[in-house]
C-alpha cells in the first residue's frame, strides 16, 4: 500500500483538545456539604439500608446535573508550526538591563510570559468564539486561575507534543479476543 502524500495534506487538520470548564464552582461547597451529611447520616444509623439519606443522594445528584448543565467544552486548536514560531516572536522574553540577562520568569519558555500566555491561549480557543475584549475578559473573569491554567496548558500540550494515533485503555479491554476468536 502506498501512501499518498499529497491527498493525506489536502485532508491535515491541526490537532485539537478539549477543556471542559465548570462555570458553576460555587456547587462544589453545597456537595461538599451534602457529602458531610450523608457521612454523619450513616454513623448515625450505620445498620440502616436508608439511614434517611435518600433525599441527600437525590439532592446530589442534581447538584452533580447541575453543574454537568454548567460545563462548556472549551475546544481549542494548535497552530501551524510558522504560525506557532511567528507567534513566540512577537513575545520575546525580557531582559533585565541591570544584570543584562533574560528575566527569571521568562527563561523556561524563552517568551515574555506577561503577554504570551493571554495571547495564546486567547489565539488557542476556537470555541466559544471570543472576537472582542470584552468577550475575552468576561470569559476569564468567570474561571480560576486552575481553569484558566488547564486551558493554557492543553494549548502549549497541543503546539509542543506530538500527534500519535491515541490508545484507549477502556476499548482495548473491550475489544479482547473471545475464546470463538
């Protein structure tokens, strides 16, 4: 068999990766709280098979939907690799003048890390469509900083790793031989 180049580039998609972000983190305190409750419930009443605890598991469960309802997949995309070097250009890392060396916190990625990261993770996401600043600054004015840090991460993980057929764990426990096979 052999490989045609040319109609496998016509068909090249860049790699892309999805972060799904919880726009609702104040349900993590009430499930937290009904967890402690369905705890004490069942020291209370261990010999119990309800203990009074359905109405806690009901409330959980949709404190759980909730926050399913409340989760947006953030796709984002890698760029083509001049797109990607152009980009690490335009944020050269900065020097400081009196020791006449790269400052400390731009030396590992060799970038001006004040402007890089918002650029390219802004640059990265491909869905939701963000156009405008203010789009962008309410978007991140509704994560945390570990949100906002996933999704910078996936987006480097997507520019500097590489693109390998993926194995699943769970379909190849699936996909075992039987003893007909």
């Amino acid at each position: 068999m052999t490989a045609d180049y040319k109609a496998m580039r016509k068909a090249a998609r860049l790699p892309e990766r999805t972060v799904p972000i919880c726009f609702r983190g104040d349900l993590v305190a009430e499930f937290e709280g009904l967890d402690r409750e369905l705890q004490e419930a069942k020291l209370a009443n261990p010999d119990s098979l309800d203990s009074g605890t359905g109405a806690l598991l009901e409330r959980m469960d949709a404190v759980q939907a909730e926050m399913r309802e409340n989760t947006y997949p953030v796709v984002l995309r890698a760029m083509a690799f001049p797109d990607y070097n152009a980009f690490i250009a335009k944020h050269p890392a900065r020097r400081d003048p009196e020791k006449d060396e790269i400052v400390r916190d731009d030396v590992a990625l060799g970038v001006n890390v004040e402007t890089f990261w918002p650029a390219f993770i802004r640059a990265s996401i491909i869905d939701p469509e963000l156009p405008t600043d203010a789009d962008w600054e309410e978007f991140v004015a509704g994560i945390t900083d570990y949100q906002y840090s996933q999704i910078g991460n996936t987006a480097f993980a997507l520019n500097r790793s590489g693109v390998d057929i993926p194995f699943s764990h769970a379909a190849s426990a699936m996909k075992r031989p039987t003893a007909d096979e």
